[in-house]
C-alpha cells in the first residue's frame, strides 16, 4: 500500500539580517541630504538671530540696529575651526584616532541643534572631546584634561556636559570611515593580482589622510562611512577602489563616490585664521546676552527660572498639604496603589 504524499508545506524564507549600520541611531537620525543640512542650520541661524535681536532690544529699544549678525555659513567656518581644535588637543594628550574622530562629530552635531550665537564653539570644543574621552573608553580626569589646556576650568567642561550630551539626544555611538577604511584594506589584501605590500600601505596611508580631512566636511552627516572609506582609498588608487567594488559585486557605489571625493577635495581646507578671527569678533558683539554670565539678560533670564521653580515647589506642596486635610497621606499617585492594597487585605 503507498503511504500518502506528505502535504505541501511551505518554504520559510531565512530571516532577513539588516546591516548592522542600518540598525544604528546614526543611521536613523543622523543622515541628511545637503539641502536639509543647509536648511537647518539657515532656520537654526535666523531662530538666534531674532531671539537675540528681540532681547537687546528689549533692554534698550534700537540697541540691536548696528549690529551685524551672523550668517550660518560663517557659523560654520568657525565651527570648522574648532574641528582643528580638537585634532590638535588629540596630537598633544595622545588620545587615539577613535576619541578624535567621535570628538568632531559629537561637535558637528550640537551644531545642528544649537548655534554659536548662543554657545561658543570652545567651550563646547572641549566639552564634546571631553564626553569622547568617556563614552569610547579612553578616560582621563579632570583634573589632568583641564590643567593642560591653557585658560581652562573644570567648570567650563562641566558646564555643558549635560548640555551637550542632551544636544546628542544621548546618542554616543559613531560609526566612523577610519574603521570603514581598516576593513577595505585587509580586504584588498586577498584581491587577485593586488599590489604588493609597500604600495598597498603607501595607499592605506594615503587614504587615511583623506579620512582625517573628510572630518573637516559634511560627509559623514550624508554618507555612510563605508561610502566614505572607498571614495578615499579611491583618491589614494582609484584603481585599486574600483577593483574592490567590482570584485565585491558593488559597481553601484562607484557612482556616488565621485560626489565624495569632489566634498573632501573642495571642502576639506582648514579655514583662514584671519577670516575666522573676524567673525570670532563679531560674535563677541552679537552673542545672546541671556547666556553671558552676569549680564542684564542673564539675570533676568535665571530669576525669570527661579520664579518659576518657586511656582512648582509652591503647587506641589500646597497638593501635599490639600492631600493631608482630606485624610489621604498618600496624594493622588500613590491612593490606587493603597486601595489596592486594602483590598487585599480584605480578601485575607
């Protein structure tokens, strides 16, 4: 007697792995087209300016006529400086590649939350390589970070920590092309007909440095680091690049490395000293006075705080006394739990 067929049961398809790099906050909340990049930091600009513009004169009316605010892109060029800042702190504590890069990038990111009309971009500098110390596992005191660094406390670092880690929305991961690029070169290694050992490290070294002056651009706030990784190791041997992605069945990425290579080479150049330094004067005059220290603006602001605190302390309580005199010391948070407790009792 044949045995029946065994019913048709459907095929499973394996379950789909996202890349790892998808499944990152930096992925999902850190990527951006140019324009949305251009477009934020202008509204982020034109924000500052009328604040502060409506504050001075609110001070003194007709105050702010005479000042010259700003612009986001000169913003940016200072921000860019600070970049440098951070390269040059790294070469003189000996902080590995890793701390350096997350520095900058936690830097460019708070600058796209804030501007630098309301928090200058040393103190922040400093703060955000700080906080990378911290969160890539490379730490130093306080003590030892501040006292090397010349004209600084502790309570500049402090001060904005939590400031700048709120900025970040307490995202401290970073995916980095340094890493990216470490990966490409172990796998170039094993290409048919590769270059032999010497060229292949001159070409590593080549592309590492096109990494460090990536950090001086927008590409890491578009592109994926991998993408990043190739359009340098492209600018040290575009040979060798295009050997790798064809190999690797990726040609498709080939188009978009140009546009890499095109932001590194263009936007990649240290900004002018002379021409930061004056916009670094302006900013002395146009800074929010709210955020200067002692300043009219400043003591309004904090008593304007600490009378709303007040209100808040004053509500709260009169809530617990209120609770007091209808006989229910537990307020209206705790009373479901306490009846709910009663009732068991009860049920005992």
């Amino acid at each position: 007697m044949a045995l029946p067929a065994p019913p048709d049961v459907p095929s499973i398809p394996p379950p789909t792995r996202t890349p790892l790099f998808e499944g990152s906050t930096q992925f999902r909340n850190w990527r951006f087209s140019q324009q949305q990049l251009h477009a934020t930091r202008v509204s982020l600009n034109r924000s500052a300016v009328t604040a502060i513009r409506n504050t001075f004169e609110a001070d003194l009316p007709g105050s702010s006529s005479d000042i010259q605010f700003l612009e986001s892109k000169e913003e940016l060029l200072l921000v860019k400086l600070y970049v440098t800042k951070i390269s040059q702190l790294c070469g003189h504590f000996r902080f590995p590649e890793e701390v350096e890069a997350t520095g900058i990038s936690y830097l460019k990111r708070f600058y796209l939350k804030n501007t630098v009309m309301d928090w200058h971009p040393k103190n922040v500098m400093l703060t955000a390589l700080f906080l990378a110390t911290k969160t890539t596992n490379n730490p130093i005191s306080l003590e030892a970070y501040t006292s090397n660094i010349p004209r600084t406390s502790a309570s500049d670092v402090l001060d904005l920590e939590f400031l700048v880690a709120q900025s970040l929305a307490f995202e401290f991961a970073i995916w980095h092309a340094h890493r990216a690029l470490w990966g490409l070169w172990l796998d170039v290694q094993d290409l048919p007909n590769a270059p032999n050992r010497d060229d292949l490290q001159k070409y590593y070294d080549t592309a590492v440095q096109h990494v460090r002056t990536s950090r001086l651009t927008d590409a890491e706030l578009i592109y994926p680091p991998s993408q990043i990784a190739l359009a340098c190791l492209s600018l040290a041997d575009s040979d060798l690049a295009a050997t790798w992605a064809r190999a690797k069945g990726a040609e498709s990425v080939l188009q978009i490395i140009p546009s890499i290579k095109d932001m590194i080479l263009q936007d990649g150049q240290v900004p002018s000293v002379e021409v930061v330094r004056e916009i670094d004067r302006r900013l002395k005059v146009c800074k929010n006075p709210e955020k200067v220290v002692g300043s009219k603006a400043y003591l309004a602001k904090k008593e304007k705080e600490e009378r709303e605190a007040e209100s808040k302390r004053a509500k709260k309580a009169e809530g617990v006394r209120k609770a007091m005199e209808d006989g229910d010391p537990f307020g209206d948070e705790l009373n479901g739990a306490a009846t709910a407790i009663a009732a068991l009792d009860d049920d005992d």
